[in-house]
C-alpha cells in the first residue's frame, strides 16, 4: 500500500537530536530553537519568529495577544482545520464562516466586507494547499476598516503572493510542522510577528506569563508572573530535528514540486476526459506543493474513485468536514455556504512526500488513469 504520506527525516535531523543529548540542554530556547528562529524570519521576511509546540498553540497564542474576549467575532473559511476557530472560541469569541472561491478553494475576499461587524477584532486567512489567498485585496479591507489579519500559513510555508512570502502580509501568521508538513518535527509550530511590541508580549505569553526571556538576556534582574499565558515552548529536541529539515529544505521542496508538476502533467489529460479537475493555481502564486488536490464532478464519484485507489494499493483521502456543519459549529449559527460544501464533498488528495519513489509515483499516476 502506499501511503498518503510518509515523513521525512534526513540524516542531519538525527544527528542534531544526538547533538542536543549530548549538551544537557533539553527545555526550550536553547541553540537550535535560536537556528530554527533566526532561518523562519529569513524565509517569510518577518521580525520576530517564535517556536511553539503546534500551529494551534501559535494560534492561542495571537488570540491572547489580541486581547480576544466573549462576544468578539473572528472571521474565518469553514473549510479548514478545527484549529482556526478553536483558538479564538477558547477566548469566548464567536467564529464567522466564510464561503469560500470555487477555484483556489480559498476566503473569498469578494464576500469578506460584508461580513465585518463592530463586533469583528480578526480576520484569519487560510492558504489552501499553499495556494496564496488575494493578499492585497484582502489587506486593503483589513487597512481601511482597521481588522487586523492573521494568516494561518500551515500549508503555506514557502510560498509566495506577488514575489512576497506567505506569512509575511497580517500582522501575525503561524507555521506547522506537523508530520504531514512540507518541514516537520512531529509536532510542532511557529508564530510570526512584525510588531516588536507584540512579540515582547508573546515572549511572556509563551512562557507561563512570566518575564523570563528578558531575564536570560539580562535585561531584567529577576523574572516573575507579569500577564495571562500558558506553555507553548517545544524542547531542544523537536528544534534540533526541526534544524535538520530547514537545513535540508531546498532538497525537500525541490522533490515535492517534481512529484506535483509529474501529476499536473501525467494526469491533466485524463482530467478532461473524466470530468476531475484542479485546484487553481493564480499566475502571482507561487505554491509549494503542499498537497495535490484533484476535484471529483460529485461525492458520490469521489467515494468510487477513493475505492478503486485503494484497490490499487494506493491511499488517497478526502479533506475537511466544514466547520460550519459540525456540531459545535452550528452552534454558533448555521450559514449557506454552498461552495464549502459542494467542494468538501468532491476534493480528494493524492499521496505527495518526498520519499515518494519514481516507481511509487508512477504507480499512483496508472491508478489514477484508470478510473
């Protein structure tokens, strides 16, 4: 069977594992954490970036930095991962589902200023697949109504919109490493911040509150409790593997995107005569072959399609169940949303990975032609 994804762990992830072992600094913020911070802020061109333990930790974390409080409104895609809106309910706040394009599966940022209230204190934007969201109209709403935008950049992370990088447009955006990523560490996140003000109050958040990062760098003579926060630092070990995978990411990213045009290419003739289609990749977007989406003509197709790849030894799976059509969703309010739905029901995923063999890939491409 081959799996929809196999993470990849190059020899130097394990050999920096080994590294942090052998220092006897194993807590958070140590040397490597520091690697992974400084190489972040390089790639999205962001001042501050701070690990976490997740992307949903990195997402608490901006919700306290905001202030989020019972009765705000957040607007978000219900088709994305439960995450997104947990953050922000966790703080009291009302989720607002967007619909969602029909061809980028992005927010549609043609329906976004009606949704603004004086209720609304965020916008999180979701990068489906890598593939950018309309950044500038979406920051000309946020800047002329004053809602600030946060991007949740989990599929994301070296991409670009109009030779920027992903992450790099809202005032904060967060990172997983998730295994499922294109750069992983298991488990494991990122917030990033252009706002030096936030970021020293983040530094606290993410430490139980406390003021203890200015106190390593000397800059206060004790540290103590100062704000609300919790624990969202990972350990030296998940930064020293994370280490391993930025240090390798050119050949990581160079493989997956081979794997992605190999399927855009082999399988864009079958497409149009199956009735499947792609998810649509603007000319100023530049993705980072996240995931490979194909886009079935109803579900019911999809669920036959599912099984004859199985059948095939292949593992190809569906996506999100709206988060506007699950129980705790609808408690805050059923919405139309025809387009999340008709596209939840009919998206199917193809297995992309770096160790993903020729053969393998060939493999999958007969399968699929075959339908």
């Amino acid at each position: 069977m081959i799996p929809f994804n196999a993470p990849y762990s190059p020899p130097d992830s394990l050999a920096n594992m080994k590294l942090a072992i052998e220092s006897e600094r194993l807590s958070g913020d140590g040397d490597f954490t520091e690697l992974c911070s400084r190489r972040l802020e390089e790639i999205n061109s962001m001042k501050h970036a701070l690990l976490t333990t997740s992307c949903t930790h990195a997402l608490e974390l901006i919700a306290l930095l905001l202030d989020i409080k019972p009765g705000d409104e957040v607007i978000l895609p219900s088709f994305t991962f439960v995450s997104t809106a947990n953050a922000f309910v966790l703080r009291g706040a009302r989720p607002v589902f967007a619909e969602i394009r029909d061809d980028t599966f992005n927010i549609d940022e043609r329906l976004l200023e009606a949704l603004i209230t004086p209720r609304t204190k965020a916008i999180v934007v979701v990068h489906y697949a890598g593939v950018a969201c309309q950044m500038d109209k979406i920051m000309e709403i946020s800047n002329r109504l004053g809602v600030p935008v946060i991007e949740d950049n989990a599929h994301g992370f070296g991409g670009t919109f109009q030779g920027s990088p992903l992450g790099s447009f809202g005032i904060a955006s967060t990172l997983s490493f998730h295994e499922t990523k294109n750069i992983q560490c298991g488990e494991g996140g990122a917030l990033l911040l252009s706002d030096p003000d936030l970021n020293e109050r983040a530094e606290m958040i993410r430490e139980k509150g406390t003021n203890r990062s200015r106190f390593f760098r000397g800059q206060v003579d004790k540290y103590t409790w100062v704000e609300v926060g919790s624990s969202y630092l990972p350990s030296e070990l998940l930064a020293a593997y994370l280490w391993g995978q930025l240090e390798n990411m050119v050949q990581i990213q160079n493989r997956r995107m081979q794997i992605w045009d190999t399927y855009r290419l082999e399988i864009r003739d079958w497409t149009e005569k199956s009735g499947f289609g792609f998810q649509h990749v603007p000319d100023d977007c530049q993705q980072p072959a996240h995931l490979f989406a194909l886009l079935a003509p109803d579900l019911e197709t999809r669920s036959d399609f599912i099984s004859h790849m199985l059948q095939n030894n292949v593992k190809a799976v569906f996506h999100y169940v709206p988060l506007h059509n699950s129980p705790m969703g609808a408690s805050f309010g059923q919405r139309d949303l025809k387009i999340t739905d008709s596209i939840s029901e009919r998206l199917v995923r193809l297995p992309l990975y770096p160790g993903l063999s020729e053969d393998q890939l060939s493999h999958v491409i007969d399968a699929v032609t075959k339908f």
